[in-house]
C-alpha cells in the first residue's frame, strides 16, 4: 500500500470504538498513510429517527477528525428495517449531515451505497442514482460503490453501478438544490414501495463475460431503461 | 482554554483509561438515544420533506447539535467499557489540523480530493468497488476490473475475497490475512488490466 492509498478503520454504532481500531490506528499515522474512518448510523436503531440519527452523524464525523486521525469521512447511514442506504430516510440523513458540516467546515466527506435491488435490474440502478443525486448536490466529496444486494449476497456487484453512480454525480454537480429535490421526490418514490418484493438481481458472471470482461448486452439494455427513466424524471445523462 | 496540541491516538487512549465506567447497554439504550432527543429538541430540528436542505439555519442548527452531543456525550470503548470527554476546542482543533487537500493515486491515474463547497460543477470522486462485499476467489480480479475500467471511476475500493485457496477467511485467523494480502494483489492486476496501474487503492 502506498501512502496515496487509503486504509479504513471503522468506528462502531453508535459514537463507540473498541481496541483493535486504536492499535490499527497508532500504526497507520506513523506511517504517514492516509485514513479514512468509516461509519454507518443505523436510522431507527439506538439513535432514533431521522433528526436524532443525523445528529449522531454528524458527531461521529467529527469525531473521525478530532480523535481517529481521519483524512477523510465514510459515512453511510443505513435502515433498520431494508439494511439499505438508498431509503427516503437514510438519504434525507446522509444529505443533511454533508450539508451541515460542509457549511461549517471544510473537511472531505465520502459515502457509501447500500441498494437493496441486486444487478442487472433497473430498480438497482435507480437507488444507486438517487443516492448519488443528493450526496453530490450536498456536497459530498467523494461517493464509495455500490454494494449491489445490500452488500451481502456473494458476487452481486459489478462495474455498472457504479458507472450509473458516477454518471448520476456528473449530471448533479453544479445543479439548484430546489431542482434536486424535485427530482428525488419523484425518483425515490418510484421504487420505494418495492422494498419487500425488491429483484435478486443476477450474479457477476451473468452480467459479464467473465473472459473479457464486458457487459452483456443484456445488462446494456438495463442501464439504457435506467437513464432513460431518470430523464424523465427530470436528471439527464449525457453518453 | 487554548490546547496544547491536536489529540493523538495515545492522548485519545489515556483519555478513555482516565474515563467514567459505564456499561455497553447503558451508553446504547439510555445515553445515546436520550441526548440525541435532547438536542433535536434544543435545535427544534425537524427536516421536513426535503431530501436535501434548502436553509442555511437547519444545516448550522444539525452542525450545532451534532458538535454539541460529541462534546457533551463523548465517546465509548467497548472493551475498556469506559467514556472519553472531549472539549469542544479539541474537536475544533482536530478539524484544524486535518489535510483538506488529498491527491489519492498516482501520475496520471491520480484523483485530487479537494473540498467541493455546495453543489459545486465539480463532480465528487468515483470509488468504484464493491465496498466490501463479498466477491468468489475465481472471479475477484474480473470483479474489480469491471470497475477499474470504466471511465467514471476515480479510484477503487475493494470487495472482500470470500475464501483464500478455497479456506473460508475467516476473522482472526491466518486465512483473514493470507485473503486481504490476495485482495490487494489482485485489486492491482485489475488495475493493470484495466490500463489504470496507479490508480488509488
């Protein structure tokens, strides 16, 4: 690992830490290594709802800084209930947090991306878009994803995530804020109510030739549906 | 009171030894969710149906409350089961001394991470990777490489290599770190393979 690498230490729900995390941390500061603290609120659990989770978020961030040595914040608040990052509630925390420490200081701020749909379905694009939509326009610094199928199915990620994450952050940059929430209202409540029935998605070697590594058309075809949908709904990507 | 220097990892282990002792259960069913209540009442916070804020008082009262419950809650260590009390002026002081001008990678394949203020034109990076979930032994290096290759990704984050010569890695054992030294290796042979070597990690 080189020093314009990062290491990532992760503090525990919710404003705790245990040893292993200091000894780890002692080590990669005298190396001079750059460190990025990882944390991810849990909306409905000890903290509460939406405002109380927000404002344990934003403690832990700052926490980060001031006593883990962190250059940089990956935060990721996530539902009790979907185990996602991509529900109205987690969005609306993670957008308000990067939005009042950005406002206050001037520290780097990161998150990371939970859909519940797996790959190769438009409903995993459309999360994946939403998030990145408002983290950008908070003002986030960097987007970390996405962990497809909430992170825990085995081989359900690919690189087309996080092309729809990205390209959703391009087309975000530079836009009104009140143009933004129009946009998420109406994204966002085009796959919420699917939550419970949410596709399984298909597995890296369906969505892939593994030999050459490329998209299969199918997949392709997808991601066409997705930008298609969230130009209408208002975002435009440009190919 | 001015302080004498930005906390290090020894002062913030010091602090928890001379900290007050509480139990786990304590500091997540009372501690935790009373001050959170607390401050969300003292700021009158309530985000409406906004998913992002429009209002520059919400945002400052959300900062307010949150640097208010780090100071006045502090912070717990599960195995030593006690609490660290930072002042306000630490915390200020841990900002302060925090690079706020990373560059992630190397040579052409670098990233400048530098502050965006708002919804700046400039796009966030992109940290492709699978954000440790769990990728086969057999497929781990297409796996990342379909993230190294697209052009939107700025950076790679790692997926977690399931098994290790067919071995479960399994925490606390040689396997965990026989597996995570396997996930760099082939983390760089996709970045290789995808024309990207120097990439950030």
């Amino acid at each position: 690992m080189r020093p314009c690498d990062s290491h990532e230490c992760s503090q525990l729900n919710e404003l705790k830490v245990d040893m292993a995390a200091l000894n780890m941390l002692s080590g990669w500061v005298e190396n001079g290594n750059t460190i990025m603290i990882e944390q991810m609120p849990i909306f409905g659990g000890y903290c509460g709802m939406v405002e109380e989770t927000a404002i344990c978020d934003v403690a832990s961030t700052l926490a980060s800084f001031a006593l883990f040595h962190g250059n940089y914040h990956l935060d990721g608040p996530i539902h009790i209930r979907w185990g996602i990052t991509t529900s109205r509630e987690t969005i609306q925390i993670a957008a308000h947090v990067a939005a009042a420490i950005d406002a206050n200081t001037d520290l780097l701020l990161a998150n990371q991306y939970y859909p519940i749909a797996g790959p190769c379905t438009e409903m995993c694009l459309l999360e994946t878009a939403a998030q990145a939509i408002a983290d950008t326009a908070s003002g986030r610094e960097l987007l970390s994803g996405s962990a497809a199928a909430k992170g825990v199915a085995q081989d359900k990620t690919t690189g087309m995530e996080a092309r729809i994450m990205g390209e959703a952050a391009k087309a975000t940059a530079g836009m009104k804020i009140a143009d933004v929430n129009k946009i998420l209202e109406k994204l966002v409540s085009s796959y919420e109510k699917n939550y419970a029935k949410a596709p399984a998605g298909k597995d890296f070697r369906q969505c892939y030739d593994v030999l050459t590594v490329k998209p299969t058309a199918e997949y392709l075809k997808v991601y066409e549906g997705a930008v298609k949908a969230l130009a209408g709904f208002g975002l435009e990507i440009k190919n | 009171m001015a302080t004498a220097r930005p906390l290090t990892i020894c002062d913030v282990y010091d602090g928890f030894l001379a900290g007050k002792k509480l139990t786990e259960d304590e500091w997540d069913y009372d501690i935790i969710p009373t001050n959170a209540t607390k401050l969300k009442d003292k700021y009158k916070l309530n985000f409406g149906k906004n998913m992002v804020p429009e209002d520059k008082s919400t945002m400052n009262n959300l900062f307010a409350a949150g640097l208010e419950m780090l100071v006045s809650t502090g912070f717990y260590n599960s195995d030593l089961k006690r609490v660290l009390k930072i002042s306000e002026t630490d915390v200020w002081e841990g900002i302060k001394k925090t690079p706020k001008q990373i560059i992630l990678g190397e040579g052409r394949d670098c990233a400048r991470f530098y502050p965006r203020r708002g919804n700046s034109p400039v796009k966030p990076i992109i940290q492709g990777g699978p954000t440790g979930a769990p990728v086969s032994e057999d497929v781990f290096v297409q796996v990342m490489q379909s993230y190294a290759q697209e052009s939107v990704v700025d950076t790679i984050v790692n997926g977690v290599m399931a098994t290790i010569e067919g071995h479960p890695a399994i925490t606390n054992t040689p396997y965990e770190i026989r597996a995570l030294m396997a996930e760099i290796r082939g983390v760089r042979e996709a970045t290789v393979r995808a024309g990207r070597p120097y990439i950030a990690i």
